[in-house]
C-alpha cells in the first residue's frame, strides 16, 4: 500500500520554439530534477492541467499556453514478511546465499504481491534486519550467475 502526499502546485508557461510540442515530454525537458515518469504519473492522476482542465500526456502545447501541475509523492508502506520456505546456501551475520526457486520474483514492485524474494528474506532471518542494496531500499542483490547459478547474495545491515 501506498501513502499519497502531494508536491506543491507549479506553473509553467510554455515558451516560444518548441521542437516537440508533446505534454510530457515539454514538462520533462523543462524541469529535469523531475523524471518523465514522474510526469507520466501527474498526468495519469488528473494533476496536470491546462485553464483548470486535465491534460493528457499526448497533447499539444501551444507557446503561451499556462500549465499547473503537482506530483504525487509515494512512499513506500512497510513489508510485510512472509513465510516462503528458502534454500539457505550460506548464512552468516553479514551474509546469505540462497537458492532461488525458478519464477520466484526478487524485488516488490506494482504488479507483485506479498511473495517476493525479499519477503521470503524477512520473513526467514531471526532477529529484525535491513536488507541492503540501495540507499533507500530493502533489495538484496542481483543474482551475480545470472546464466549459471540461481544463488542470490543479500547482506544485512
């Protein structure tokens, strides 16, 4: 589950020579801290708009035209562990190798549920743990032997 929250509401007004008049890809190229997908999502959700009407990603801006917009913001809800049999290759406190079964999906994402590998690794670790692999994220890594070897590392924290 997701927590919604909203950025702050920007207006741009779009400028004379555009070379590709497309909605998200002008607002993307205007505002580069921002990615296009973050935009792809405003427009999805209603939240960029042209003289207070929705906008979709497709349209064509016209120099002059004002546009408002915001962001949703998501954060990520807590993981759930669950309780996925794993075959343990090596574990000690910093390390665990583990055989992942075929099909077994490693990282949560949209179209995943609460059986992921990382839930599987919650779920079997004794003591509360941080998965890590990125700044912000509980992931473990990548299967190093992708074409050789189903093992997949993840250190803990």
């Amino acid at each position: 589950m997701l927590a919604i929250c909203f950025s702050m509401p920007t207006t741009y007004i779009v400028p004379e020579g555009l070379r590709q008049p497309r909605a998200d890809k002008v607002l993307a190229a205007a505002f580069p801290d921002h990615s296009r997908v973050a935009f792809q999502r405003a427009f999805d959700a209603g939240l960029v708009k042209r003289g207070g009407l929705p906008l979709s990603r497709d349209a064509t801006l016209q120099p002059g035209d004002e546009i408002t917009f915001v962001f949703p913001e998501t954060k990520p809800s807590a993981m759930t562990p669950a309780d996925i049999p794993l075959e343990v290759i090596f574990e000690d406190q910093h390390l665990l190798v583990v055989n992942k079964s075929s099909g077994m999906v490693v990282h949560p994402g949209a179209a995943t549920g609460q059986d992921t590998l990382v839930h599987a690794l919650l779920s079997s670790w004794q003591k509360p743990t941080k998965l890590i692999a990125g700044s912000r994220s509980n992931f473990p890594s990548v299967r190093c032997t992708r074409n050789t070897s189903p093992w997949s590392p993840a250190l803990r924290r």
